[in-house]
C-alpha cells in the first residue's frame, strides 16, 4: 500500500471570513481589484416541478429589471440549485447596487410580468440547451422531476400567475435562505434589507432505481452516466479517466476533439456523473471498445503513482489562483445554504495525498453503476439495455395506423394506445422509446393544429418519458386524442410554449 505525501511546508487554503449583514451570511477573502458581489440565494432548477418550471428564472428577470444598468457590470443567472445576483465595481457603487436590489426583491413590481415572459420565451427559443452530458444523467436518474428538468422547456411563462411568484418570492427569497460572497471585506455603509422568511426545507429529491451497469442508444456520440458516490477519490478517478481518454482517444487515434466531463452534486453523499464526446457513428464501435477497455483497466489495476501525482500536482498549481480562491468563498456559502459538506475537505485529502487502490475502488463504483449510450441499434456485449421506460413496462393496446402522406413520424414509428396510457416504440424491438402512463404524467403541452378540432399533445411523464400525439399523423387522428384527453386531469394542461411547438409558423 502506497502513503500519503508528507510535505515539510503544508499547503493551507485561503482563510474565508464571515460576518452578518442584516441577518444574512456574508463570506469573503481579499483579493485584489474591484469589489466583487455575488448574493446568492438556495433556490434553483431543481427545486421546481413540471407546471412551473421557470418560475425562478422569471422573478430572477423581474427583481433585475428596475436596476440593471450598463454603467458598472451586473447581471444575474439561476442555477440548478441556486440563483446568483452579481455586481462588480466600487464599493460605493457595490453596495447601492446590492441595497437597490434588496429592495426590488421585497417588493416585485410585477407591472412588466407579462413583457418578461416574453423574453424569457425568445431566449429559451435561441437558447442551445444543457449539453448530452449535463442532461443526460439527470434524465435518466429524475425523469421530469427535480434535476431532471434542466433541459426541458420552461413553461412557467405559460403557466404561473401573480399569486404563484408572490408565493415562490416568500418562500425563497429572503435573508434566511440568502448568503453574500465578496471579494473584499464588506463596506461599512453595507445593507442587505432583505424580508423575513422560514428556511426551507432541504431538497429531497429521490432518483429512480436503475439496474446498471446497463447500455442505451443515443445519436451523433457516445456518453456515459452514472449516480456514484462523491469523494476525492471519485473525482480523482473522474480526473485520470478524462486524462486517459484523451491521451487515446484524441492524441494517440484522433478520434475526438475533446472529452466533455460533468458532475452535479444530488444531496450530501451522491453526485450524478457525466462524460462524453461526440464521434462519427462510423467510428463509435472503435471508440467505444477503447473507453470499456479503459474504465476496466482503471477499475482493475488502477491509476499509477504518476497519474496519481500529475493530479495533485495539477490541482496545487490552481491554490494561489483568484478564482480558487472565490470558488473557497463561494463553497462556504453553498455550505450555509444546503448543510452538505464543504469542497475543503476533498481539497485537503487531494494534498494529502490519494492512494491508488482507493482510486481504483471509487473507478470500480463507478463502472459498476455506468449507463454508457452509442448510437448502436442493439446493447453492447455484456450489458443489458436500459429502455426508455427504465420505470414502467410497455402498455397494451391497439396500435395507431400512420397516415400515408404528410406525418412527422417515421414509417418505423409505432404508437400504441391503451387505457392505461401510452407507448411508442421504433422498428421492431419490443424495447419501448417511451411509455406515457395516465397516473405518471407530470404535464401535457397542448399547441394547435390548423384544420384539425383537437391540437396536438405534448405528454410529458414523471418518470422522463415523452411522446408526441399529433392529429394528422394518423388516421382518425382527431379522435384518438379526443379519447386520449378524456384521461388526462385538465389541471396538467398548459398551452405549449413557441419553444416546444412541433410546428414551425405557416
């Protein structure tokens, strides 16, 4: 067994300090330049459902309206489980700011709700989305739940009112579930007059129970996904696997550009894990073979001391950086905010020194709990398929008959219509694309279709599966949604938002 790594002058990590301001955590560590402010608050994607998904992204929009300014730099971005209010400038200007917006959160003008909508529309219209590799894990651990929803269109801009965001205002937004990060000590004339409220409960959000190791397809690449434990020896592992597959995948065969990694904390002990790239379907059998080749050998035999040791090496060259340093501040707040555990003691252990065979151990977890997709049509050798219906099994019934001219749906298509729900499944595999269940769906778009009685249904389940019912892609279309909808709760539906439509304009 290897030691960890005695060092005669010890590392230490940047001192952050904290204060309160007005019943709000404040967390900084000097750094030179301007003053910089992030007041962040512990609401995000996650913490949303189906129907309103959004809601955070447009009270972020509206508490921004009345104080963004082009006269020093501002902004503000809603996270997956945080929304952030940035400002940077003189401590004057910081604190104005911070006081202005303060004062917008406690009491939103709503006047303009109906304007910002509208641009959180044309945004998300023009907007590319979370990568494969950010989405995917999410979808398959969450379906359209929780974290599962990143990549889902946001339909709050079509489905919340005023009550809904004075509500959503009162439970998130307010000095106990708030925390300042600075880059600089706070300026003596600093308030943060932000409303009372009751800390919310911690996120409890409860991934699907999926056999794995498994295979599933995908287009145009390969991804692998997985719901591990979080340590510094998972990231470490994480680390010497980009590494690897970058040395072989690009450097030795030319096969990718880059490999692209992600990991998303779920709750204090587990992270949702993703990596990928996009390859040619010509090359992703060989791609592929290489990547199993190289997990099993991480896995089995483990990382080297000198891969162990470039990780270290690589990770000590970012603690003098200033943004090691505010991501240190930056982690304290998070701390304060979810009570999971800080970065710090990962970072620390890092320093320490990791052992390979641990590394080893979280790459065997890892491998063990992957769901790798290619675009191949059938599972790879030794790994059982992960269907999109993952929770439920394929519902019987009558299948729906194409039209001949004129559907959006392949010839291979095929739906089936029970009363129970849903299922679509592709060519002749008896392995469903997505199975909707009238008990499970979580929401049903509804867009129009010019000459037809009934519009099209976008239905969307719990679980992640989504299947698209339009009228003129089968004959008698019009009555198999009429009889579709006489299942469905008319709360759960909402006009489709213009990102969702099928159809372009005519």
């Amino acid at each position: 067994m290897s030691n960890p790594i005695q060092d005669d002058n010890p590392i230490k990590f940047p001192q952050i300090e904290r204060t309160d301001i007005d019943g709000v955590p404040v967390f900084w560590s000097p750094r030179p330049g301007r003053l910089t402010a992030s007041l962040i608050f512990g609401v995000g994607q996650a913490h949303e459902h189906f129907l309103n998904f959004g809601i955070t992204h447009l009270i972020e929009h509206l508490a921004m309206r009345t104080i963004r300014t082009e006269r020093y730099e501002n902004n503000a971005s809603t996270e997956i489980l945080h929304t952030s209010f940035e400002v940077s400038s003189n401590p004057q200007t910081v604190s104005k700011h911070l006081l202005d917006l303060c004062e917008s959160l406690s009491n939103l003008d709503l006047t303009p709700l109906q304007l910002e909508k509208n641009v959180i529309s044309v945004e998300e219209k023009n907007n590319g989305g979370p990568s494969v590799v950010e989405c995917l894990p999410a979808k398959i651990w969450f379906g359209n739940t929780s974290f599962g929803l990143i990549d889902n269109p946001q339909v709050a801009p079509v489905t919340v009112d005023e009550a809904q965001i004075q509500s959503w205002v009162a439970k998130y937004f307010h000095r106990n579930n708030a925390a300042l990060v600075l880059s600089g000590p706070p300026p003596e004339d600093l308030r943060l007059p932000l409303p009372d409220g009751q800390r919310p409960s911690s996120l409890a959000a409860k991934p699907f129970a999926i056999k794995t190791p498994s295979w599933s397809s995908i287009p145009n690449g390969v991804a692998g996904s997985a719901l591990v434990s979080w340590s510094a020896e998972m990231a470490g592992a994480l680390a010497i696997l980009d590494s690897r597959l970058m040395e072989t995948l690009r450097h030795q065969d030319g096969l990718v550009y880059e490999i692209a990694g992600n990991h998303q904390m779920i709750d204090r002990q587990r992270a949702l894990v993703g990596f990928g790239a996009d390859i040619p379907d010509d090359k992703s059998t060989t791609t592929v073979q290489k990547i199993q080749e190289i997990l099993a050998d991480l896995a089995n035999v483990g990382p080297t001391e000198d891969e162990v040791a470039i990780d270290r090496e690589r990770f000590i060259d970012q603690l003098d950086e200033p943004e090691f340093i505010e991501y240190h501040a930056y982690d304290a707040a998070i701390v304060e905010l979810t009570g999971w555990p800080s970065v710090v003691e990962h970072h620390q252990r890092v320093i320490d020194g990791l052992r390979p065979e641990d590394i080893a151990r979280a790459a065997k977890e890892l491998v063990g709990g992957l769901v790798l997709c290619t675009p191949d049509e059938k599972p790879l050798a030794g790994l059982p398929e992960l269907a999109g219906t993952a929770i439920f099994p394929a519902i019987k019934g009558k299948q729906a008959k194409r039209v001949f001219l004129g559907a959006s749906v392949p010839k291979k298509y095929r739906l089936i219509i029970g009363d129970e729900g849903l299922t679509a499944f592709y060519g002749d595999t008896d392995s469903p694309l997505a199975v909707i269940r009238y008990d499970d769906i979580a929401g049903v778009g509804l867009e129009p279709e010019k000459h037809y009685d009934e519009p099209i249904l976008h239905l969307f389940a719990k679980h992640g599966g989504t299947i698209i019912l339009r009228p003129a892609d089968w004959r008698g279309g019009t009555g198999l949604v009429r009889e579709v909808r006489k299942h469905i709760d008319p709360q759960l539906c909402f006009e489709a938002p213009e990102s969702m439509h099928l159809l372009g304009e005519e």
